[in-house]
C-alpha cells in the first residue's frame, strides 16, 4: 500500500500554479530603503575596489611605522600605518616624490611587518589606503552588497507587477459586460 502526502492545499490549488499576495506596503518600502541605502554604499565603491582586486595603479614603497590592534572576541584585527612614497617618475610632473604620511596598507596584520619595514605597496585612487601588488579580496563582499541591495528591490517589483496583473484583469472583466 502506497501513502499519499498531502501538503493542507486543495489539489486543484497545487495544480493550478495559484499566484501569492504581493508583499505588503511596509515590507515594499522598508526593502527599497535598505537595498537603497545598500547601493549608495556599495556603488561609489565598486571602481577602486575592482583596481584594488587588479593591484591596477602606481607602485611605491611602503614603510611600516606603527600598528594599531582592535581586540574582537576571539580574534584580533590589526591595522599597519606608515608612510608611502611613490618613484618620482610616477608621481605626475611637479609633484616630486613627496611622502604621503598616515597611510595604512590593507591587508596587513600584526605579524606580516615589523617597525621600519619597506614593501611594494599599490595606490588605486584611496586616500589614506594602500594595496599589496597580489591584490585584494575586498570585491567580493562589496559584490554581495552590491547583490543583496539589488535583492532588495524584488519586492518592489513584485508589488508593481501585481497591481499592473490587477487592473489588468479589472479592466478585462469591464470590458466583458
């Protein structure tokens, strides 16, 4: 004997690919706002975090000064400040080689440099940030941001469509009589 699941729905409703209610009017503004306020983070963002991925812009040099550690529970994250100086053949004409102080290289932690040393470090366009030539990771969460605050605007789209599919189905039934 074979037991037959059933999921409370009337067959027909199962059957007939019944559409659900569009979202709400608070659940359609409260999603656009965040997914708004998501992509105004996110887009200004994207250009420099792309050339940071590509390591793409002027190489200099680096040099460690001091670190500053934030205590997490259960981890620690640390942060390199230093000075950065690009070559003077690509620092622009009339800018020399001037030394760019309080800049931080991203990426650095607590072990990876100590006081007084020199890396190949890349400036993408970031006031105050410097890359390591491999690149950054940094796309990949500013890319899910960037997806999720599209996300949001479904619901938004869901509301239209269901109130286009409502008129139209009222003006078809006038247009019956």
């Amino acid at each position: 004997m074979t037991a037959v699941r059933t999921t409370g729905e009337p067959p027909a409703a199962r059957t007939t690919g019944r559409r659900r209610r569009p979202p709400s009017a608070f659940t359609v503004v409260l999603a656009t706002l965040v997914g708004l306020a998501l992509l105004a983070i996110t887009v200004p963002n994207v250009g420099p975090v792309m050339r940071a991925a590509r390591a793409d812009g002027p190489r200099g040099t680096f040099t460690a000064q001091r670190v500053s550690c934030v205590q997490h529970p259960g981890h620690e994250q640390c942060t390199w400040y230093g000075t950065f100086q690009l070559p003077a053949s690509s620092s622009g004409p009339g800018s020399g080689s001037a030394v760019r102080h309080d800049y931080y290289l991203y990426g650095a932690n607590r072990g990876t440099l100590h006081t007084g040393q020199q890396v190949t470090a890349v400036d993408v366009g970031r006031k105050g940030r410097v890359y390591d030539p491999a690149g950054s990771h940094e796309w990949i969460l500013t890319g899910l941001l960037l997806l999720a605050g599209l996300a949001l605007f479904v619901p938004l789209g869901r509301r239209v469509v269901g109130a286009v599919s409502s008129r139209r189905a009222t003006s078809a039934g006038e247009s019956d009589r």
